[in-house]
C-alpha cells in the first residue's frame, strides 16, 4: 500500500561552477529543509552522492511503493520551493508520479531517471503511461 | 533487514543509434531474462521507460533495504552476462554497494544514479563510502 510520506533525498556533494557558494549541494539540503519546516510527512535527508555529478544540483523523491524520481540541474537560489511543492505532490500521489500540470519546470526538464518500486508489475504500465507525460515527451 | 534477493529492471523502450536490433532494450531484456535463468532469487521485469534515454541501454538494480543503482550504456550484444553477475553479488551485499573487485566494467563506467534506501540514516553513508569506489573516483 503506497504512503503518503516522501523522503527528499539531496546530494550534498554536489559542486557546480560558477556557483555563488562552494557546495551548492550542501546549500540546497539546508534551503530544502527550511523550505519543508512543517509539511507533514516530508522528511529531508543528506546524502553524500547521488552518484549523478554532471547536473547538478541533484535530488530524489522517494516513497513506500512508489516510483523514485532523480532529478538534476536544480539550484539552492531558486528551486527550493519547487521541490518541495513537487515533494507534496508526490505525496499525495498512489504511485509517485506527479501529475504534469502540477510538476514544476525544473521537474520537467530535469529527470534523470526513475525507477519503480519493487511491487511494480509490467501490466502496471499502461495506468503509469498515461499520468506520465514526462515518459510521452522522451519517447516522442 | 536487507534480503538476498534482487530485481534487474530493464527499460524496454531503450533504442540506440547503430544497433543490431530495432529495439535493443527489448533484446537486452530477453538476453537478460535467458542468462539469469536458474538464479536464484533474481527477478527480471521489464519497464517501459526508465526515463534515461540518452544513455541506453538502461537498468536498474533494486533490492530491499538497498541503495538502487541505475547503469547505462549497456548492450544486449556483450552485457547480459555481466548484468546478471553484478545482480549476484548485489543480491550477496548487505546494502547494494558491489565490491569494486566484483563490479564488471561496465559498471565501474556506466553508473547514472544511486539512491538510498527509504531506512537510509546519514550517519551510515561513512561505512557506504568506504565500499564504493564508484563515490571515490567521481568525486576526485
């Protein structure tokens, strides 16, 4: 049964140039979590690498029993919010897939990949397909 | 608690420039499905889209309470072998970091993501740290 928690996982270890601080990674975690003071269920984790490192600033939203979402490119000076409106959306999505009227631009632009829960049966797929339009606008 | 068992989801969408087949992920999917055959406890699910795509072929290795590892630039051509041994010795770790001697090449290169499991605490990253060699390299 999928949940309505959401881990925000941040890279700390993130490095950008031509960034206004030295870890943008570090200052993303720490705009994240004032961002997301107070927002029931939603729970900020640092993480040393995310193992992307060419786009950074890089994230991942996930939940019990629902797609993970790794998401690059974004910015401690300007994202902090959209993540964690993005992060509420996942939420109080069934399978982690954020409807796309609700997915900020830097989330449209900027997965990385995303994978399914263990649960996952291929059948899933066509349910998943359709509230997906991220998949629609990659495959063409 | 960590389980033994692990599953090779592989994006069936994945095509690529110059490939043998119209569909290489699907063909890696098959090759994948025929070598694991006999493996205990490794599950092969085909997936849609991964959402990599520039990257293909692309898979992901998930287990629970374990760091998932998205890999790219594989082929059904030369990789489904390596694909399953590294499923074998991911399903033997405790935590889904694959020793670096065990880790085929194309590993070692392919990397696009990890995530944390959703039981991830940030004071077990130093013990992660030491068993990936992937973090030490990328990060310098």
């Amino acid at each position: 049964m999928a949940s309505s928690d959401v881990t925000i996982f941040i890279c700390i270890s993130c490095t950008a140039e031509g960034a206004r601080v030295e870890k943008p990674g570090r200052a993303l975690f720490d705009a994240v979590t004032a961002a997301a003071d107070g927002k029931d269920g939603c729970t900020v984790k640092p993480v040393d690498c995310l193992a992307v490192c060419k786009r950074p600033c890089t994230i991942a939203l996930s939940g019990e029993g629902k797609w993970t979402y790794v998401v690059g490119d974004l910015s401690p000076d300007t994202h902090a919010g959209d993540i964690v409106a993005a992060a509420v959306s996942y939420g109080a999505s069934s399978n982690g897939i954020i409807p796309w009227r609700e997915r900020p631009q830097a989330f449209r632009k900027g997965v990385i990949s995303r994978i399914p829960p263990l649960s996952f049966k291929a059948e899933e797929q066509a349910l998943t397909d359709r509230d997906d339009s991220t998949h629609r606008l990659r495959l063409g």
